[in-house]
C-alpha cells in the first residue's frame, strides 16, 4: 500500500485559485538545502514575483523562513513562534480529533482508545489534545493505558493494536491519527478474530482514498487542505491589493466523514 502525501491537494488547490485570479502559482522545494534556498530566495526577489505562499508539508511552528523577502507573504500549514505579522494558514487538528472522538463517544463508546504519530509533532500533539478533551467533555477519564504512540507507522499501529487488544479491559473504539495507521490497526484486529464495528470501532484521520476503499469503510476525518490551499492564496491577493484580513492566524475544519467502521448497529 503506498502512501500519499494529502498536502499535495493544498498545492494543487492553491494553483487553481491563483489562475481563478489571472496569476501563476510557481512552486520551489529546497529541501532543507541552504544553498539552493538562497538561490530560491534570489530568484523570488528578482522582481517577477508578487508575493510568496510560504509552505510546509509538515504542520509546525517556525523561527524564521529559510527563504526571506520584502513581498506580500502568507504562510500554509506553518507559523511563526515569534509574533510575526505574516497572516498563517493552518489545520483545526484538535477540532477535528475532538469530532472524530465525539462522533464515537455520542454513539455510547467509553473505552477509547488512540494511535499517535510521533510525539515531537504539532500535528500529533494537537489530535491527542482533542481526543482528550472530548473525553473529559464526555465525562470520561482518560486512562493512560489506551494511549499508544505509533509513529505514523502501519507496522506499529498493528502491534499497538494488538496491545490494546489483549488488555484485560480492550478498548470498545480505536482512533488511529491517520488513515495509513488505521490499515494496521486493522489487520490486528482482523488476525485477532474481531469484527469492526461489532467488537470494536475504528475511526481514522486523513480521508484518504483507501478510507472508502477498504472494508469495512472507514470513518475519517478529512484534512482541509484542499480549503487551505484556496484560502492562502484568497489572503495573498488581499495583501497584494492592501485589504485587511479577518484574523492574521486562520484554522480551517475538515468534514468527518462518517462510514460503517464505527457505526453501531441497531438494536
């Protein structure tokens, strides 16, 4: 199974709405190389360029941007640690952790359990702040025993999951923090003997293709990076043309899309 980088939708949205606005969107990856940023940043202020949509596939918090201009800047699924007035365009991951979480807790769920990416990780930080936040709102102690950490890892999410599962007191719902977790988190309840949803529900985040594509169906977040995309690019032209933006530090939601993995059946 190979695994897609869904921030690809952000670039791709962000093109279509700069050609929308009779622009075109060139796109520059330094990779961490000093030397080719600084040829990049060269390029940026030679004077054929209106602005900058500085980007990061990862979302994180930044001291400075490798690559520095005067021009109109806005920032996609990154931000300053320091104030900065650079408007930033982010994800509501902790938005969308609590409603993937409530969705399981409103159908009579108690003991859930999470898979998390690497600790380190604005994004892994955030979804577990919104898994236990929907917990406590649903007057649930959150026990440290159901919180595993798999590293965005499907080999780890299937040995976690068979941690969990053979617990003296197993988790009734599993929410795996991306998709491709979430396929390991399967095959371990699959050799284990289990059926989703009856003995155990699963939902993911990412909404990635093999969500509605594998069985049963999983239930997942979708990343708004498509929005995102489109709203970077709707902020540049309103700095571009020295309008006032609605908020400086933008979190956009993604849609839970609900499918059979954690729907309990009628009694």
């Amino acid at each position: 199974m190979s695994s897609y980088d869904p921030f690809i939708d952000a670039i791709n949205s962000a093109r279509e709405e700069a050609w929308s606005h009779d622009f075109l969107l060139s796109t520059f990856n330094y990779s961490h190389d000093k030397v080719l940023a600084s040829k990049i940043e060269a390029e940026i202020n030679s004077g054929d360029y209106e602005g900058l949509i500085y980007a990061s596939s990862m979302t994180r918090q930044i001291d400075s941007q490798s690559v520095q201009t005067s021009l109109p800047t806005v920032l996609l699924n990154c931000s300053h640690t320091k104030n900065n007035t650079a408007p930033s365009i982010l994800p509501a991951d902790m938005v969308g952790a609590y409603k993937a979480v409530n969705h399981l807790t409103e159908q009579g769920y108690r003991r859930i359990a999470i898979l998390s990416g690497e600790p380190w990780m604005q994004a892994s930080q955030q979804r577990k702040e919104g898994y236990h936040q929907a917990l406590i709102d649903a007057d649930l102690i959150p026990s440290p025993q159901l919180v595993k950490e798999a590293n965005w890892s499907l080999k780890e999410a299937y040995e976690q999951t068979l941690e969990l599962m053979v617990q003296k007191q197993r988790p009734d719902a599993i929410f795996c923090c991306s998709d491709y977790m979430a396929m390991g988190c399967y095959q371990a309840i699959a050799e284990l003997g289990l059926k989703i949803p009856q003995d155990v529900a699963v939902v993911g985040y990412d909404n990635q293709k093999i969500a509605s594509e594998c069985f049963p169906a999983l239930t997942s977040l979708e990343l708004p990076y498509t929005d995102m995309g489109k709203l970077a690019v709707e902020s540049l032209m309103a700095l571009i043309e020295s309008q006032p933006l609605l908020s400086n530090k933008r979190k956009v939601e993604g849609e839970l899309m609900i499918r059979a993995s954690s729907q309990k059946e009628s009694v």
